[in-house]
C-alpha cells in the first residue's frame, strides 16, 4: 500500500512541476474568455445607445438651427393648403385665434374653454394683421409652436410633425399675405 500512496504523490507532484504560473488552466481561461465577451457586449451596448441619443439630440438641435443659407428657389417650402388643415384642426390653433386666423370666428368650444379664451391677458393676436405680430420670423414662430409663448396664453403644441409645422408655417405666410396661394 505504501508503494501505491508513493506513486500518487508522485503523480501528483508532476503535475505541479508541469503547471506553469504563466500559463492559464484551460477552464479558467474559457472563463475569463466569457467574461470579457460580455463586458465587450455590454460595452456596445452602451455605446450604441449613447449614438442613439446623441444622434437624436443632433438631429433636434438642426431643427432648430434651420437649414443654412440657400436661396429661396431651393428652401423647402410647406404646404399652405395641409397647414390649413392643420390650423383648423391637430394644431387647435384656432381656438383661441380663430377658424381661418379669423378672430371672430371661433368654433363652438365647451362654455369654461370659452371663458378662458376671454380672460386670457394678452387676447391672442390677429394673424392677418402682420402689423400686430410680435414674432418676425419662421424660426421664432416654430419656436413659440414646439415651446408655447411666454407671456401668453399660448401653450406649446408637442403633437405636430416637423412636415406639419411647415405647412402650418406656410399657411400663417399665407394669412399675413406673404406667401402664394398658388399650386405647384
């Protein structure tokens, strides 16, 4: 028996005189191998999220930005007719400015709207009259749309497209008497 517990010590010292530190067992590198794969997965994870919104985000900022200078020939121009649908409809603009811009056209709204509509403190302005315009241009105008008025009653208006906030621009060019009612 002595001979046999010899021979297994034996064996079992050639196996540590064979490890090497500098060299990993097989399993444990698996493991590690694993593991570096699903940090290297998350890690991309991550990054491709962060593309994400940061690509969003720029995409929101040159919303803002408009489009750099160009000639009026090639500036994406809306379309008066759908901004007109939009106005009287989506956009509510024209609770509290009128159906058409036309101040004294109101729909039938519920009574306590109505009543709110009167104590507002500035009135909502006359679109038609350009005179009367506080805001000057298209990029204030989509700004006071998208974040609402300070100052006013105009709350902001979220639920519009980008597409449909052009046409709504165009079509207020169109009450101000700025823009052609002519189709393309």
């Amino acid at each position: 028996m002595e001979g046999l517990g010899s021979h297994a010590r034996q064996a079992e010292v050639e196996v540590k005189v064979e490890r090497r530190p500098d060299v990993l067992h097989p399993s444990l590198y698996l493991s590690l191998n694993r593991n570096l794969f699903r940090a290297v997965d998350f890690l991309s994870i991550l990054l491709v999220g962060w593309l994400a919104i940061q690509l969003t985000h720029l995409s929101e900022m040159n919303a803002w930005a408009g489009s750099p200078s160009s000639p009026k020939s090639t500036k994406a121009a809306g379309d008066a007719e759908r901004g007109r649908a939009a106005f009287n409809g989506k956009g509510v603009c024209y609770y509290c400015h009128g159906i058409d811009g036309n101040k004294d056209q109101r729909p039938q709204l519920a009574a306590d709207t109505a009543v709110l509509i009167t104590q507002l403190n500035p009135q909502p302005v006359d679109l038609r009259n350009p005179k009367a315009l506080y805001l000057k241009s298209d990029k204030q105008r989509a700004r006071a749309i998208r974040e609402g008025h300070p100052g006013t009653g105009m709350f902001p208006d979220t639920t519009m497209t980008n597409q449909e906030l052009t046409d709504t621009l165009a079509y207020l060019a169109l009450l101000r008497h700025e823009g052609s009612s002519k189709k393309p």
